[in-house]
C-alpha cells in the first residue's frame, strides 16, 4: 500500500496535525483526500521523491553465483571480466 504526503494549501494555515504536513497509506483504488481529517482545512497531495537505496543483502554474490559478469572496458573494443 503506498504511502502519500498531504500538505495544506499556500493560503491556508493548518491545525498541528497538517500544518506540517503528514504522510497517510492509502490504496490506489482510494479517492484522495482533499480536506485535513481534524480540521477541515483545504489541503493537497504532495510530491515527494522516493529513494531506492542498493541492497547490502548480497545480491552481487548470488548474480555472480548465476553466471552473470560485469564487463570493464579497456578500450576500444577490448573489455575485461570483472567478478
């Protein structure tokens, strides 16, 4: 279920709940909200960027254990495994 943020319109203030902004999980099939749930005022979806971070699980050693290789290039059309 994603998670979005909410934030109040530039022209109004806010109460302590939204002033700020707040994050709500919601599903894709549910309307967005367009009023805070405490008090009322006019509020509206933000944008937010997302970050993917790389995995420390081990995933470079489980790829290598597949067969897969990563290629160095050397030159012009000269390139070296790299494990």
């Amino acid at each position: 279920m994603p998670i979005y943020r909410y934030e109040p319109r530039e022209e109004e203030a806010g109460c302590d709940h939204c002033r700020d902004g707040f994050d709500l999980a919601q599903s894709l099939s549910e309307k967005s909200l367009d009023r805070c749930p405490e008090c009322g005022v006019a509020i509206r979806k933000a944008v937010v960027a997302i970050r993917v971070g790389r995995s420390q699980s081990g995933l470079d050693h489980r790829a290598k254990a597949a067969g897969f290789t990563k290629l160095k290039r050397l030159g012009k059309g000269e390139y070296e495994k790299q494990y």
